[in-house]
C-alpha cells in the first residue's frame, strides 16, 4: 500500500492559493479513481482507492502546512505505511511555474511542510512531486506570495500541470520513481 499526501492549508480562504497545489493534484486523482469512504484519520482527510492495480491512500492533511509533519506520521502509523511508500506532492516557489519535478528522497529544500514531515517521520527517504509556483518576477513577500491565488492568467497553466502531475503520481504507482522522472520532470514533461 502507498500513502499519497497532498499538501496544502484547509478552508475556502485558501482553496485557490499556490500553497495549495498538493490538494489540488489529490483532488484531481480523487476525481479519476474509484473511492472508498473518507476516513478522517487524526487532522486529515484519506480515501482509499486502487492505482494502476495497487492499494493506495489519498491523504489532505487538515493542519496548515507548518505543522503537516506530526498528521502525515499519524497517517502512516495508521494506515501501516513504511516512509518508503510515502508519496508527498507541495509546491516548490524554487521551481518555474509550469514545470514538476519528482525526486526518489531529498532535504526539505526550504518548503516547510516537507521540513515538518522529515522531522516527524525521522527520514527524507520517501517520494516527492514538487509542483513548481515560481515567478518570473522576484518575490519580495515569499509568505504572501505562497498564500495568493493563482492570477486569471496562470489558471489555465496550472489545471494543466496538475492534470500532468496527477499523470505523473500514476507513473510513479505503475512505473516507479525512476520512470516518472524522465517522463515528467521539467516543463511539460521535458528533461530538464
């Protein structure tokens, strides 16, 4: 069984926000897959479903994303889930708009919900899609940045990047972590 966490804060106020872009990948997996009941599980939200023929758990942290860490180690107890089969997918203000990248294991990178589950679960050795949310411009309040909606402008770019990185989660379900790499990493798909 793998455990697919989505990223993001809970509430309407922040629903559209870049900050969100892991909710918005589980939803859209949510949308394709046939789903179980929803559990609530600690302070998350989890679905099982199947993927590409193996068990899986959708899973929306409902802590803000500071404290994503102690539910996601939650969720893994309960679900019986090593951090091997761990998928977490967070935006990544780092990385251009447009493009996702997806790592085997890693450091935090600076993204504070990935900071609070390496600390919380004791390893950095599970999967990440980072949804990239980067500007062209140079964000001077990183904070309001994050926690903004998308513009009108970016809609259309971002309903396509998380339709590929819902691609991209099933890819690494079906074809392991390696394969999804080089089919996904980068703007649409390309190597970077």
């Amino acid at each position: 069984m793998r455990l697919i966490v989505g990223l993001g804060n809970p509430g309407e106020k922040y629903r559209r926000t870049r900050h969100n872009a892991g909710f918005m990948v589980v939803d859209e997996l949510a949308q394709r897959l046939p789903l179980g009941a929803v559990e609530r599980i600690d302070d998350a939200w989890a679905v099982k479903t199947e993927l590409a023929g193996e068990r899986v758990v959708l899973v929306k942290p409902q802590s803000f994303m500071n404290r994503s860490g102690p539910v996601v180690e939650a969720a893994l107890r309960y679900f019986n889930v090593e951090p091997e089969s761990l998928v977490v997918i967070s935006d990544d203000v780092a990385i251009p708009l447009g493009s996702i990248r997806i790592r085997p294991r890693g450091s935090h990178g600076g993204q504070n919900g990935l900071r609070s589950i390496i600390e919380s679960i004791g390893s950095e050795e599970f999967a990440r899609l980072r949804f990239g949310i980067g500007s062209s411009e140079p964000v001077l309040d990183l904070a309001g940045y994050v926690l903004s909606d998308f513009t009108d402008s970016e809609v259309l770019r971002v309903q396509e990047m998380v339709s590929r990185a819902a691609d991209a989660i099933s890819a690494i379900v079906e074809l392991g972590v390696e394969a999804a790499m080089n089919n996904f990493n980068g703007a649409k798909g390309q190597p970077e």
